[in-house]
C-alpha cells in the first residue's frame, strides 16, 4: 500500500484480540479492536471495545502533509474524547494526545505500538495526571478474524 496510510498497512483490515498485562482473572480486560481505511482512502479509523462493550471507542486518523503524520481524535463510549498527533519512529506507531473531559484527572496520554517479530502488536502507554507521568496499559494483541469490536446499546 503506497501512501500516506502506508505505516498502517499491517493493521488494516484486521481484527485484533489482546489482554490487558494489568488483567486478572478476578477482573479481566480484553481488547478487540478493528482497523480500516475509509472516506475514499483519506483516513484510517480504529474501532475497540474492552470486555464485550464496558467500554469503548473509535479513532479517525487523517495524513498531515505538512508533519508527513497524522492528526486524529478518538472518541469514547466513556463521554471524554482527545485530540493528538501521531508518527512513525524506527517502524513503531508514536502518539501524543490531549485528554478532553477525562474524569479521573488524566490530561495527556503518549502511547507507542509496533508490530513484532511473531506477528503480535505490542501497545503501551503513559498518562499525565495531576501533574507527573505515570505508566499506564500493555496489551499483547494477536490477530484474530472472529473476534468482534461489541458496543452496548445507548
């Protein structure tokens, strides 16, 4: 896939199943998420939902010509939405994004994924809150074609 979208290509058209490092049996967090490209191959958008529908969002990416990134907004079942960059660094997928109505106090989110060796994506990411860094989720997905991004209804 030739293009701006061409950082994306592993992940489009896919469906991705992964769970949450933090997860416990007790308290389980699985991730399904589904990458396409839409608006007549203008942008990338990226549904997921965590545990069936508890919790979701969808993600439209669009091309910078003046960066060579990406701009998107991501926008959540939980009401709060950001706005943030992204860029390819070393074949890894960099984000930077501003936290707009977050309840639980975090502001900023930098994230990083990249495709594995084994096939696997590998997502990680860091929260800004109450003024200091702190780590946030790791997922290990796997690609996984029966797997369904699920929204409760409203």
């Amino acid at each position: 896939m030739p293009g701006p979208f061409e950082a994306f290509a592993l992940l489009l058209g896919k469906t991705w199943k992964g769970t949450f490092a933090s997860s416990t049996l007790e308290k389980p967090m699985v991730d399904v998420m589904r990458w396409e490209l839409v608006l007549n191959g203008q942008a990338v958008r990226s549904l997921h939902s965590i545990n069936d529908g508890q919790y979701g969002g969808e993600t439209i990416y669009m091309h910078d010509p003046k960066t060579g990134g990406f701009i998107y907004f991501y926008f959540t079942t939980a009401g709060y939405y950001t706005q943030g960059t992204l860029s390819v660094q070393d074949g890894k997928l960099v984000s930077r994004e501003t936290v707009h109505g977050d309840e639980d106090g975090v502001t900023e989110v930098e994230s990083v994924g990249e495709i594995l060796p084994d096939g696997r994506l590998h997502t990680h990411a860091r929260y800004f809150r109450q003024g200091k860094w702190e780590d946030g989720h790791e997922v290990f997905y796997a690609e996984d074609p029966g797997a369904q991004v699920k929204f409760k209804p409203a």
